[in-house]
C-alpha cells in the first residue's frame, strides 16, 4: 500500500524558513516522479514544485520560484520542500503527491501538512 | 497556462446528470486531469489524461476533450458525490489547477 506522510510543518515568522519532509512507502520511491501541492484555507488547490525520480529535473510555481527548494533523498524515500522567505500567503496545507510517469498524474496524496506564518 | 473551471459551484439533486467545465489558456492535448476533494480531506485523483478513470473510480464518472476544452460529467449523482473538483493540466511544467467547482446539494 502507497503511503505518504508529511512533517515538518507548523508557525513560522514573516521571513523565516520551514522543512517540509514526506515519507514516502508502498513503491519504488527512486523511479517515480514526486510533487508539493499547496491549499490555503477556503482556497483552491496550488501547483508549488515538482521533481525527477532520480531529482535532476525540478519545476516551480512562479509564485515560489526563488524562494522554495524541493529535493529528495532516494536512499531514505523521503521528499523535501525547503521553504525560505515566508509571506503569509504561503500560509496553507502542503499535501505531497506522487506522480505517475508519462501522463504525470497525481495518483496518491499524502494527508496534508499546516503551515502558518505570521508575527 | 490558466485553468479555468465553470461553474464555480453547483447545486444538484441526487440522481441528476451534472456537467463541469475546464477550458485551457493553451493547448494542453489531453493531459488534463480531474481530482475530487472533500471538506478536509486531501484530493483523490478521479480521471486522467482526459478520460481514464482511476482504479475504483465509479463508472458514472466520465471525461472527455482535448486542446482546451474539457468536462467532466457525473452521470447520475449519489450522495458521497457531493464535494469540490479541480482539473489540472499536467502538459506544460508547471502544473496547473482550475479554482474549483463546489457541488453541492439542492
């Protein structure tokens, strides 16, 4: 069974930093493409970064671009989302996902993770 | 590319036939995907590339389109039916998600 748990949320500073990590289990972690989707409350879902089975390739939201890191550690089946300069409308649930090669659909989400940032 | 679901939300009975519409600000061929969430719950993929449907996806469900126009149809509505669905285009990097249609009860 497919099993994504994130961590590593909670309240941060205007300006400040956060780790998101998602464990991932069930699959072959190392061949599967993997992606942060983000909601903010009573809001719609967000595309916030995506990244390679093997992390050579990523992709970003513009809105994050600059600012957000994503990477992996394949011998750990972990993905990360490093997160830096934090405004309040980064303010959201941080769901995992990962993605299906070829048509990259997100087949399987995580729970979701809180972050909230303010003073 | 900009995603744009219509209607916003919907008001339906049980047993109706409902239509949702995603039109793209490109071309997207089929990569266009169709997610449902319910309230506090993370999204469960239901349609992909247009018009497969997920493992376990009830056959009432049903996609269709390509280039930039696209919907999702629930043929006769049930009860656990009744929640918010996105599209979202996976043929350009980055993904992008339409604003949502909430469907909810008459």
């Amino acid at each position: 069974e497919v099993q994504l748990l994130e961590s590593g949320g909670g309240l941060a500073l205007p300006g400040g930093s956060l780790r998101l990590s998602c464990e991932a289990s069930g699959f072959s972690f190392g061949k599967v493409a993997m992606a942060w989707v983000r909601q903010a409350p009573g809001q719609g879902l967000e595309y916030v970064a995506g990244i390679s089975g093997s992390g050579g390739s990523t992709d970003y939201a513009d809105s994050v671009k600059g600012r957000f890191i994503i990477s992996r550690d394949n011998s750990n089946t972990t993905l990360f989302l490093q997160m830096r300069g934090l405004r309040g409308d980064d303010a959201a649930t941080y769901y995992c996902a990962k993605r299906v090669g070829g048509w990259r659909h997100l087949d399987c989400w995580g729970q979701g993770i809180k972050v909230a940032v303010s003073s | 590319i900009q995603m744009t679901q219509s209607p916003s939300s919907l008001s339906a009975s049980v047993g109706d036939k409902v239509t949702i519409t995603c039109r793209a600000s490109e071309r997207v061929s089929t990569y266009l995907n169709w997610y449902q969430q319910k309230p506090g719950k993370a999204p469960k993929l239901l349609i992909y590339f247009s018009d497969k449907l997920d493992n376990g996806v009830p056959s009432r469900f049903r996609g269709s389109g390509s280039g930039t126009d696209f919907t999702l149809t629930i043929m006769s509505l049930q009860p656990e039916d009744f929640a918010t669905y996105y599209c979202q285009q996976t043929y350009t990097a980055p993904d992008t998600f339409g604003q949502g249609t909430k469907l909810e009860m008459k």
